[in-house]
C-alpha cells in the first residue's frame, strides 16, 4: 500500500534521491521522498527510506538522463551463488515456505557482503541472459545492486507449457513447488515487456496471472474505478499484463490466491497444484472490458 499523502515516481518527474522514475515514492508537497534504493535513517516498510526535504519543494532534475552503469551481473550471480551452502538453501525456503529446490533452481545465492542474511535473486532477460541482481535481506526488505537492469524471475522453461505470471522470485519459487512453470515480474506494474517477449519464445498454450491481493474490495473511494494503481496495484497490474498478452492472440486467465494475499502466503496455507489447476479451469478466458 502507498503511504497516504505520497505518489508514484514517474520518469517525467523522477525521485529527487535517486533521480529514478519507478519504484520510488514523493510527497504530495514535495516534503519527503521514499526511496529503495538510496539508504537512510529511517526504513519505511518495504516502501523503502524515508528521506526528508527542506520546506522548500525538492528540484526535480529531467534535464540529462543519469549516465547508465554496466555491471557484470552474470559474474556477481556467480560468485553469490559460490557462497551458498546446502544448509543455505534450506534455511532461506524454511524462512521463506518454499524449498531448496525451486531457490536453486532460480539460481539464488548469498550476499555476504551486505546485511547478514541477505540474498541475491537474479533478474533475466527472455533469453535467459542476467542483467541484474535482486537483493533481499532478512527483514523482507528489497533492493537491487546499483547498476542493475530489471528483470524477470525463472527457472527452467519448456517450450509450449502453461506459464504462470507472478511477482517477484519468491511467489515464482512457490508455484515451482508445485509443479508449474512460473515467471516472476519484477514488480506488479512492470516487466511486461519482456514478458511479451518471453511468451513469444515459448509459446505457451495459455498464460494464467496468478494477481496479488490488495485489501479492500468494490470501487476505489479515490477513484471510483474498481482497480486502479494507487489503490489496488497487485490487482491493476494483474489487468495491464492481462491486456498485454491478450493481444498477441494467446489465451490468458486471471486467478486471484484464496485466503492470502500472494502466491507464496497461498502456498503457505495449504495450496494444491491440483486445486490451482481445477481454480484455472473454472475460472473463464479473460477478455477485453
């Protein structure tokens, strides 16, 4: 949930911390800014740091794009993932309610260097290249390394399975548990792109979106719609990548978890792949509203 009083970044009016125009939250008046990925005194949730402005409205900086880091993230997965031990794998899926087969099939591995617990989660492209590194510490809090690229979260692929679209590495390690071929989004409202991609290389007989649950039900009393980003963001972006893969003439269905609010939780309360599978089958073809 965003903080009341605070907004989503936008590239045209970026964090004033980091210069960034995702993931990042600013104040209506411009007062204070929540940002992931600059650290502070002040942790807001999973939100991020909480940075305070002077009175004076912060000077937004659109002029020149920031100059783009390349990192090797292929190598630092490497060497996080040299770090783990068996008992690692197990103590984070114990942690985590998922096991040690799907975090290593996801290719995780342990940032020693950072918080003690934390681990890295690579990001992919649709051709399986990593081009950035996920971080999560013990707390549940999320970063990225500087100089990351967001990417998707998955393990092995076949080609013509049904995939089902989540968000984030651990919902992604949750469905694998069960025996299905999952794909974790970066975040509920991106990684659509190349999603689309990855879809198009597999060729998926039909994309099931497995949306978070945000709390609240009927229209938003902001907006009055019955989804939308502020309000409902798990549930909007579950529709936005609905849309997105609907065009390319692909059968797609939205499920929602029943009792929890994500993937994982669901798995955690006693979620079945049979039971999914018999919710995905019921559940009807989306389509345009």
């Amino acid at each position: 949930m965003i903080p009341k009083g605070f907004v989503r970044v936008t590239k045209s009016r970026p964090c004033p911390v980091c210069h960034k125009g995702d993931w990042c939250l600013t104040a209506s008046d411009g007062s204070a800014s929540i940002c992931p990925r600059v650290p502070s005194a002040r942790l807001v949730g999973e939100a991020g740091y909480l940075h305070r402005h002077t009175d004076a409205a912060p000077t937004y900086l659109p002029t020149q794009p920031p100059r783009r880091v390349t990192i090797d993230a292929t190598g630092i997965c490497r060497q996080y993932q040299d770090a783990m031990t068996p008992g690692d794998y197990v103590t984070l899926g114990d942690s985590l309610g998922v096991t040690a087969s799907s975090l290593q099939g996801l290719g995780v591995g342990r940032a020693s260097q950072y918080l003690e617990g934390t681990y890295s989660f690579p990001m992919r492209d649709a051709s399986d290249n990593i081009i950035g590194v996920r971080l999560r510490s013990k707390d549940g809090h999320k970063w990225a390394v500087y100089g990351s690229r967001s990417g998707l979260f998955y393990g092995s692929m076949e080609p013509g399975c049904d995939v089902f679209v989540c968000e984030g590495p651990t919902d992604a390690a949750a469905l694998m548990d069960m025996g299905l071929c999952a794909i974790g989004k970066p975040s509920c409202n991106s990684g659509n792109d190349l999603l689309i991609e990855m879809v198009k290389k597999i060729h998926p007989g039909m994309v099931v979106i497995v949306s978070d649950v945000d709390s609240g039900r009927g229209p938003c009393t902001f907006c009055e719609s019955q989804f939308c980003p502020q309000c409902r963001p798990g549930q909007y972006g579950a529709e936005q990548t609905a849309k997105a893969i609907h065009k390319l003439g692909i059968t797609v269905k939205v499920i929602e978890p029943i009792g929890a609010k994500d993937a994982r939780a669901w798995k955690q309360r006693g979620a079945k792949r049979g039971t999914i599978l018999a919710i995905v089958e019921n559940t009807p073809c989306w389509t345009v509203k």
